[in-house]
C-alpha cells in the first residue's frame, strides 16, 4: 500500500538516497552536492505539499507540488521520484495520483505540470498512465546552465469550469 504522509525531520538519508545517487539524478542534471541537499531538506520541512512516499510502512521515495508561473499563468508544478529498489512496481505512479488528490484539495491553481525530459521513458509513462496532457516538448535550463529537452504534461484540476483554455 501506497501513502504520502509529509516530509518530515528524520527524512534526510532518504533525500540523500534520491538526490545524492548520479543514477537517481541522470535526468535531473546530476547528483547534488551535500549542502544542496540540506537545504533542500529544510525546504522540503516547511513545505505544506511535499510529501514521503511511504510503501508497506518504508519510506521509498518523495512526490511534491509548488506554485510556479509557467507561460503566463500561476501553476502547481510536480514531481516525484521513488528509490531503485522500488522501482518498476507502481509506487511512483500511484503516489502520483494520490499527489493530485491532495493538489485537487489545495483549491490553489487549476493545472498541475509535470516536465520530465523528453527521454525519461519512466516518468513519461508515470504522466501518462495518471491523466497528463501531453502538450508538447519545449527546452529549458535545469539546472541552470544544464540545457535539457522536457516534455510539457499537463492535467486539469478543475474540468468542470469548461474547456482548458490553449497554450
């Protein structure tokens, strides 16, 4: 069983887990150095939509939503990323869903986006298989100064107010 409970003071190893490992990060410009990573888990501690992913009572991973403006408009970004032990199992994918249930509850911006890079195959088929849009692929720096390719995912928090407007 998948849960997401929120990221907490005693979560720093599995940070470092995530963050720390040249493979976990191959598509997150490589792996970051310690002090990063300490203030990413400061963060992570005030943040109200960031979350431990927690499987069978074992946290294995981390799913996160944050308001960002993206061409124009006031978004929730997301992302996720669960251990390589775990992978494969279907952890990420419903801690996704569960990710936007809590973006849904938020009532804060309409769409949530996701970017992974055009040649993530895992997190790609993560946003397909939870209900993302694919809107087109664009290119960004992340981090800055790493020039990458990423696919533009989006889902709509609030169908009911009528048709998502274009890009």
């Amino acid at each position: 069983m998948v849960e997401l409970v929120p990221w907490g003071s005693g979560d720093h190893p599995l940070l470092v887990g995530l963050l720390g490992d040249p493979a976990m990060t191959e598509h997150l410009g490589g792996p970051e150095t310690p002090e990063k990573i300490a203030d990413r888990q400061a963060r992570y501690e005030q943040l109200p939509n960031c979350f431990k992913v927690v499987y069978d009572g074992e946290g294995v991973g981390w799913v996160g939503f944050w308001e960002r403006e993206h061409r124009g408009e006031t978004v929730y970004e997301m992302g996720w990323s669960v251990l390589p032990a775990f992978q494969g199992r279907g952890i990420a994918g419903e801690a996704t869903r569960l990710a936007l249930d809590e973006a849904r509850a938020a009532g804060g911006p309409r769409f949530v986006h996701a970017s992974p890079d055009v040649d993530n195959a895992p997190s790609n088929a993560i946003c397909r298989k939870t209900g993302f849009e694919l809107l087109g692929a664009y290119d960004a720096e992340y981090p800055p100064g790493t020039p990458r390719r990423l696919n533009d995912w989006r889902v709509d928090l609030r169908p009911e107010e009528g048709p998502a407007p274009d890009r």
